[in-house]
C-alpha cells in the first residue's frame, strides 16, 4: 500500500510537473468526485506535460476524501492531488 498519512488517508501525489486535468475532455464530467468509490486501477486525473496526457491510477482500493487541486492548475511534482481513506 502507498504511504498513509496522520489522518489515515492515502496521498495521491503528481509524478511530474504537469497541468493537472480532473476530466477526460471539457464536455466530460469528473474521472472522480469526493466520496467515490476507487479500486487501484481507478484513473483519478490527467497530467498533461508538452501535449502528452498521463493517466493517473487511485493506487489503492477506497474512498476519495479530498481534492486538493484546481483542474487546469500547474502542479509540481509531489504535489498531493487527492487523499483518499482506505477500505
């Protein structure tokens, strides 16, 4: 399992610098919501580097607590993108 926080929530963190997307397309709604049941294989987001869109899995089978960035938002690397409590 990835690391747990204090709170007993999984990080979901970017794995490059990148603009994060919450959505497959602008006319889509939300790969996930807060409170929407992941598996590990679950796409939680996108991260686009120079016109390349990554696929980001939950990682781990749960439920999604918090969002804690803006679609189209440039994040960083490491940057914690979702929290999620585990089953």
């Amino acid at each position: 399992m990835s690391e747990v926080n204090a709170e007993g929530l999984v990080p979901i963190k970017a794995t490059v610098t990148s603009v994060f997307y919450r959505k497959p397309s602008p006319s889509e709604p939300p790969f996930v919501e807060v409170g929407s049941e992941v598996k590990e294989d679950t796409v939680v987001c996108l991260l686009e580097i120079m016109k390349l869109f990554r696929s980001i899995n939950a990682g781990v089978e749960g439920h999604v607590e918090k969002i804690l960035a803006e679609s189209s938002q440039l994040v960083e690397e490491g940057t914690v993108l979702f929290l999620i409590r585990p089953s």
